[in-house]
C-alpha cells in the first residue's frame, strides 16, 4: 500500500476511537447483564407471601400516592376514590390513614380462571377488623397458628400474617399464603417474573409486572384482548406519583421481530390519537407526555403527565360538568 | 518472465485504485462536508453532556428543573440516529461521494489516464467504491460511537443494556452507506447530472413515497433500511405521523426479507454500474 502517513493516521485514529468504543460497551453489556446487577427496583419483604404460581405482580406506596400532591388536588374534586366507604364498610380499612403499601398478585387456579392475592402492610386494629367481619357474618378460626377470618356467602377471607400485615383473597389462596414460608417459599424467588423489574425504575410509587407466556399468563385478559397481546411475552409497567404521574410500560415482545411489529403498531395508534386530538383536546396533554422507543423485541412507552393533564383526564372534574350541562 | 503488457487481476486492480483513491478522496474538500455532518451529532452530544452538569439537571431522578422527563439517554440517541444518520447522513454521502466516483474523474478530465491504464474499467469503479466505503465508515461510525457514550448514560440509561441496539445501528448505517453508495455509483455512471438526479431521489422521491400507500415505497432503500431500525421513529412533523399511521396498518416486511432486498439493491446497482463504466463512451466537454 502506498497511502500516505497522514491517511494512515486518519484510518488507525478511526479504527482506534471504533476499538476503543466497541471494546467498552461490550464490557459494559457483559457486566450488566449479570443476574445480581439486573434488579432496579427493590423487592418488599411482602412479596414473599404471595404464591410461586403469580403471573402477575403488583406493588402500590399507598402512603405515597395518598400524601402526594397530586391526591391532595384530586382530593379537592373527588373526596371519595371509587368504592372507598364501600371497602372501609365491609372491611374496617380506611385505605387514606390505615395501609403504608399493598402488594398484589394474580395466581391461575387451573381452570381458565385466576384468583387474586392482596398483601397489605400498614397499621390495623386486627380485634376491630374482626369484630366487623363478623358482624357481616363472617366466621373466625385459627389456621397454622394464625387468625383466620371467612365471609361465607362470597368464600372471601382475610388473614393477619404478622403484625400489621393481613392477606386478603379467596379463602384458598389465603390459607396458601399462610402455608407458603414453610413450603418452599413466595414469588421472590422466581427471577423469570422478578427480573422484569429492571424494567421498572427505582423509586416507584407503583409497579405492575406480569408474564403472559406462561401457563395460564394471559386468562385474566378479556378473551379479544388476550388474542391480540399473544406475541406479548412478558410486560412491566412502573409509575411514580407526586406532582403528576410519570413512568413507563415496557412490553417484552418473544422476538424482535415481534418487537417491531408492535412498535409499529402502537406507533400506529399514537399517529391516529394525534390526527384526532383537535375533536379531543383534552387528550392532548396525555398524547405530549407519550414517547414511544423500542430495543430489540422490548417496546417502552413512557409517559409524564402534570397534574392538570391528569385532571383534564377525569370525567368529574367540574368544568367538565360544567361543559357537559345542558 | 512477466509480460509487463498484462493486465492486472480484477481484485488486484481494485485494490490499486483503492489504494490511491483514498488518499485522494479523504484530503478532497468534500471530506471538510462530510466531517461537518458526522461531527454535528457529536457537537449536540456534548452539548447535552454539558447541560447535564448543570444544577437544575438531576439525571438521578430523571429530572430536569424539578419536573420529571419521560426520556432518557437511549431515547435520545435513538432519535438521534434516525434524524441525523438514517434520514441525513448516510444518504446525503451515498449522493455526494457515490455520484462523483465516476463524474468527479469527468469533470477533471482525469478519465482518460485511468481508463488507458491496463486495468478492467470495472475494477476502476470497484476500488474507487471501496474507497468510499473506507473514507465514510472511517468517519461516520466513529461519530455513532461517540455520540452513544456521550449521550446513553444521560438520564438514567444504560452503556452496557443498550450496546447490542449500538451494534445494530452501527451495522445498519455501514449497510446505509454500502447500498446507497452503490445506487449512487451507478446513478454518477449513468446520468449526466448525477448530482442533481441524487439529491431528487434522496430528498424528492424517498420521503415521498415510503408515506405512500401501494407498491411505489419498495423502489427506495429508505424503506427496508427504516424497516430494520432497532429505535421507533419519531414523528416530530405530519409526513412522520402519516408514515407512522401507514407502517402500523400494514404488515412489515420480515428482518431477512429487508436484509435481502438490501443485498439485491447493492449486487444489482454495483454490477450495473460497472457495467455502465465498462460499455460508456465518456464524452470529455470543453
């Protein structure tokens, strides 16, 4: 070859910077991709009483969400969250002062069907809870050494694991709960269903996770939905809430072609909200916030709404009853 | 003995004119454009870096000025792969470097001694191509690399999750280079106003017709070059909305059959473009 020094020096300087880059990612992506490394979100201690079995996951800060700003402003239009007195009425749990967080999950029974699980930790007054549960004609008994309490009519039951923390769920899945640390332990030690939560940002005040390629993933889905999301593997959603809501939903697709398609599809589906948001301007604030990214077969839509996007949102707000009126 | 009448082998050839054509291309005053479009992205990366030393910025919380951002680092880059790179870059070179491979040598009237040299015409075309390849790739992927480590890890993202995505962006920008390159080669053997015949195709009939709906968006690389893109487009104005909306009603072609109209368009563009050199009477204006 006979090019010249300084072409010489052009090539080795871009061969070096592309080495250099090429070499440094790839131990980057070597040591992230370390099982120890891949958790963002910390587990609560709760998750372990929820069965092996969960396809779906989930964690609220009720506290959080109740002391944020963004309640404080709903609380100004909606005293009252759908269905609140209603719970409190039946259950004694006053879901604004008694929970800190709940944790949920969503186990199949094996017959089409799934059942659900609710941990929740806060501070509860567990005679009046029962007093009250057995005033609605629900009975009491001990189960492996733990209060057990049943609502006949509805095979509902609510059980006090340990000191301020009760199950709430079918009288089945409860009694497993209670089984569950001395029969080889809950749900934390699955990583196909843990490790999603790398998808979920440290410090939300939400988080639903789940797989829908497992045995019986997708059976809480409404039949049309479940068809549609089939090349949906596995799906994390995290949010946090303070002054508005921001997060992202992220969808594991079973293959990056798969991946793509979807992106193009729900890419689809934001072009048409947009062309539509001069008939719903209240939809702009949420279609703003929308970004839509994709890596491989994952998909992620992340979102940031301010508070006034998310009362723009609500059907009661009052100036759209105002709008509204005749 | 060495009959010092016989020509070269092709590859041999190729190699030759490769050899000089680099030199030559990468000290021309079309490599002072190329640095100022492969260094602008890096320009901006940097920029972002500087703004996110800043005190209003909290890259921790995914915050800037107090308010919550919904992008982070890998967003952004791959934002800026499509518009910079995908949309700009790679085929405003393929025009500029592609077309004048052959037109370049018209216009210095310096044809002549190439093609009374004892070489196939062909490999001219070959090495003066491959020269390309090496003076863009030299400087484009070294951009996409720097503006990947400098952009990434803003906001919470990620340098070792996302590097496989940085692996497909780098290969598909050197395949973005490769194809257009040989489509424009062919173009510059061609047409006698290449450049112009190009920028029409790059800025008139690609943009157009990928948001068409029928059978015309598979006569353009932009096609099955978007359709292999690891970042979701953005849509920023009304033709990305629209293509947004079209991509999403119709099925996409698989990765293998984007992979393989590619390889055809670069095998059939190059060999016809050697061919165009090896038949053309280039006719020397005053």
């Amino acid at each position: 070859m006979s090019m010249n020094q300084r072409t010489r020096y052009v090539l080795v300087g871009g061969a070096g910077v592309m080495a250099v880059g090429l070499a440094g990612g790839l131990a980057a992506w070597v040591s992230s991709s370390l099982p120890s490394l891949a958790l963002a979100q910390e587990r609560p201690d709760e998750l372990r009483y929820v069965p092996p079995e969960a396809t779906i996951l989930s964690f609220a800060n009720v506290r959080e969400v109740m002391d944020s700003d963004l309640r404080r402003r709903l609380r100004e239009i909606q005293p009252e969250l759908d269905g609140q007195r209603e719970f409190q009425e039946r259950t004694g749990i006053d879901i604004e002062r008694d929970i800190d967080y709940v944790v949920g999950g969503l186990v199949p029974d094996g017959s089409d069907d799934t059942t659900g699980i609710a941990i929740l930790a806060g501070r509860f007054d567990t005679e009046r809870l029962e007093a009250l549960a057995l005033q609605h004609g629900g009975a009491a008994s001990d189960y492996q050494g733990r209060r057990l309490i049943t609502i006949g009519d509805e095979s509902a039951a609510m059980a006090f694991l340990e000191s301020g923390v009760i199950a709430i769920g079918s009288e089945a899945l409860v009694k497993r709960t209670i089984d569950l640390p001395s029969s080889g332990g809950g749900v934390d030690a699955d990583d196909s269903l843990m490790g999603l939560l790398r998808h979920v940002d440290s410090g939300s005040t939400a988080w639903t996770v789940g797989r829908l390629d497992n045995p019986g993933g997708g059976e809480w889905l409404p039949d049309q939905v479940e068809s549609q999301v089939s090349q949906v593997a596995a799906f994390a959603i995290g949010a946090r809430v303070n002054g508005g809501v921001s997060g992202r939903l992220t969808a594991e697709a079973r293959d990056e072609e798969t991946g793509r398609n979807l992106r193009d599809l729900l890419q689809g589906l934001l072009a048409l909200a947009r062309l539509q948001m001069g008939s719903r301007p209240e939809l702009r604030g949420l279609l703003d916030s929308l970004r839509l990214t994709s890596a491989g077969a994952n998909v992620t839509l992340a979102f940031d709404l301010p508070a006034d996007a998310v009362l723009e949102l609500l059907p009661d707000r009052p100036d759209a009853n105002a709008a509204n009126a005749p | 003995m060495v009959d010092a009448n016989a020509r070269p082998a092709f590859g041999r050839a190729a190699l030759r004119v490769f050899d000089l054509g680099l030199g030559q291309m990468l000290w021309s005053r079309r490599t002072v454009f190329m640095a100022l479009i492969a260094g602008g992205p890096v320009l901006i990366a940097a920029l972002l870096r500087a703004l996110a030393s800043l005190p209003t910025f909290d890259a921790g919380a995914g915050q800037i000025g107090g308010r919550a951002v919904s992008l982070d680092g890998p967003d952004i880059f791959g934002l800026m792969i499509w518009t910079f790179y995908l949309r700009f870059t790679v085929p405003v070179l393929g025009v500029f470097y592609g077309t004048a491979l052959i037109a370049d040598e018209v216009e210095d009237r310096t044809i002549t001694y190439l093609f009374t040299r004892p070489v196939a015409r062909g490999a001219v075309l070959a090495g003066k191509y491959l020269a390309y390849l090496a003076c863009t790739a030299v400087v484009v992927l070294p951009s996409v690399t720097i503006v990947y480590f400098l952009v990434v890890p803003l906001l919470g993202g990620s340098i070792g999750r996302n590097f496989p995505a940085l692996l497909v962006d780098l290969g598909l920008i050197g395949a973005g280079l490769a194809v257009y390159g040989a489509v424009f080669a062919l173009v510059g053997a061609w047409f006698r106003r290449s450049l112009l015949t190009g920028l029409v195709f790059v800025f008139g009939w690609e943009p157009l017709v990928v948001v068409l709906p029928g059978y015309m968006k598979y006569l353009s690389v932009a096609y099955y070059l978007q359709g292999l893109a690891p970042h979701a487009m953005p849509q920023g104005d009304a033709l990305s909305v629209i293509q947004a909306l079209l991509t999403s009603v119709q099925t996409p072609l698989a990765t293998w059959v984007n992979l393989a109209a590619l390889a055809l368009i670069w095998t059939v563009a190059l060999a016809a473009a050697m061919r165009a050199v090896e038949r053309r009477e280039f006719v020397l204006g005053q």
